[in-house]
C-alpha cells in the first residue's frame, strides 16, 4: 500500500498514546487517510486472526433482531461449553461490562500496574488490601501466570487463545471472559463472568440492566461456540505470531514474543509511522511503556504486508 500524506495534526493524534486505552483505532485512520476502513489493517485491537466468519453468521441471523432478547440458552450453551454451573455464569455486553458489573459487586480491587486500564476505571474503590484484579495472560505483556499465583478476579479474555483451555479453572475466583476477543466481534458486544457462588452470580444479575445482551449478540452463541475449536486456534496463532516476530527481528526490530496473540514491538515513532501505510498498532505509553507497541497478530494472508510495511518505513529511513 503506498504512503498516504497527512497533515501535522493527525500525525499528532496518531503519536499519542494518553487517548489510547483499549485499541481499535481503524475506523479513525481511515477516514484520516480518505480510504474504506477495509484498506485499514488494524493491529491495535488483539482480536483472534484465525476466528470463522461471523460477519457471514450475523447476517444470515438479521431477522431475529425483530425479538426481544432472551439469553436463556446461548447462557446454557456457554456454561456447557466452559464446564461450569450455568447458575454461576452471567453472559454479557461484552468483557468490558463484565468487568463493570463485578468491579460494582466487589467494591474494592487491587491492581498491580501495568494492567488493563478499566479494572481502576470501574472499581469504585483500588485498595492495597483487597482482591487482586489481574489479566491472565498479562497485559500488556501478554504472558500466562504461574500455576501458583493467585487473584480474586481473573480477567481470562484472551486465555483460551493463549492455551486452547477456556479457563484455568479457579473455582473460588472470579473469572471475566470475553467473546469479542475470541470471535472477533467487538461490534457485537458479548462477555462473560463466572462468579465463585451462584449467589454472587445473581448479585451481578440483578445490576446488569434487563435486554443488556442483545437478541443478535444471543443468537450467535450456539452457533459459534459449534464452529469454536481452541487447541487448533492455539496452534494456529502460535504459528503466525512466531513467524511474525521472527520477520520483524529479520528487519532488525526490536520485537518480544508473548503467549499469546500480540506482540510487543519498540520501534520509534512505529505507530505514526506505520499508520501511513495503512497499518495500525496500539501505542502503550497508556500502560506507562512509551516507547513500546502492541501489534496483534495478523492472519497469515495479512503477514507480507505488514512486512511488506515494515521495509517501506526501513526503505524511507534511507
């Protein structure tokens, strides 16, 4: 994709990292660019890059929205699916409202920084003596905790990428899943939370607001979770993200392998630079790591032209 020109402002915007605090920023570089958001390979949301199709799944589920929600049976489906009590299981708007909702039950966490910033934004209280909230793998650093370490709310999105398992399975934590990371569907909106006691599970249920998970969010759980395969997903990313570090060290970039399906790069100036040939990444100044970048692993069609980017910024430098 050749160079686009911006003008100064938006070169501003895309260097700064203080507004970045979850990714996504395709849509935003598009239309900087002039361009279709489909010219836009976004690397800034760590998304599963070998997910099926569920833009395919949606549509053929477009009548449906017609209905009020029920999500009775894609909550069966789920907790079957995990291995889990279905009492104990709250299917939600996403992982961000699971977060929210049993960030309100709690009412107090412990965050160990650098980690997911909406664990803070929603805990009404962050105290050294309570619960630890943590991300497992870590973020950013996106790399799985030890057997033995413990927390009181497992933030689980992206382990089922990371380890082909749903969950590390501690039954007395909470434990927050999301399946806009797993299906690559974060206009869709679908989450979970595993509470440790059915009773703590209804206390959830009674502050999400009612229809919260919409009819097609709900619709497309029973049919996903059918086409779900994470040993192979697994296997698949580990591939793509080895052979995407291994072509970003070829180029002489400063590039760490994780566990799971990102990569952190440091590179100067990568995000601004990068996003004029239409390839974006998430700056992680937000974690306080300046200078350091999270790229998610591409599908493996899309490696030779975040490559084919990459030679272009070494190209300019000449």
């Amino acid at each position: 994709m050749p160079e686009h020109s911006l003008e100064p402002p938006d070169v501003r915007c895309l260097s700064s990292g203080g507004v970045q605090e979850h990714g996504d920023d395709g849509a935003r570089l598009a239309m900087m660019l002039g361009l279709d958001v489909t010219d836009v390979l976004d690397l800034s949301a760590s998304l599963n890059p070998v997910a099926p199709d569920v833009a395919a799944l949606v549509a053929s589920l477009a009548p449906t929205v017609t209905r009020y929600p029920d999500a009775t049976e894609a909550t069966a489906a789920l907790a079957g699916a995990i291995g889990v009590p279905i009492d104990r299981i709250v299917l939600t708007n996403g992982g961000a409202e699971a977060i929210a909702l049993v960030a309100a039950v709690v009412g107090a966490g412990h965050v160990v920084d650098p980690d997911f910033a909406l664990y803070r934004r929603h805990l009404p209280r962050v105290a050294a003596d309570a619960g630890r909230w943590r991300s497992n793998p870590s973020s950013p650093f996106g790399r799985l905790a030890d057997a033995a370490d413990a927390a009181a709310v497992w933030d689980e999105a992206f382990y089922p990428l990371a380890t082909g398992e749903w969950s590390r399975g501690d039954a007395d934590a909470w434990r927050l899943g999301s399946l806009t990371k797993l299906w690559a569907c974060p206009g869709l909106r679908l989450g979970y939370a595993i509470a440790p006691t059915a009773e703590q599970a209804d206390a959830v249920r009674a502050r999400q607001p009612r229809w919260s998970v919409s009819t097609l969010a709900a619709e497309v759980v029973g049919p996903m979770l059918d086409m779900t395969d994470l040993p192979r997903w697994m296997l698949a990313i580990g591939e793509a993200r080895r052979a995407l570090v291994a072509g970003l060290r070829d180029r002489g970039i400063d590039a760490d392998d994780t566990d799971v399906n990102w990569v952190l790069v440091r590179e100067p100036d990568l995000r601004r630079r990068l996003a004029r040939h239409g390839v974006i990444v998430r700056d992680c100044s937000s974690f306080g790591l300046p200078g350091t970048f999270r790229m998610a692993v591409p599908h493996p069609n899309d490696l030779d032209r975040v490559l084919g980017a990459v030679d272009a910024l070494a190209a300019s430098r000449r």
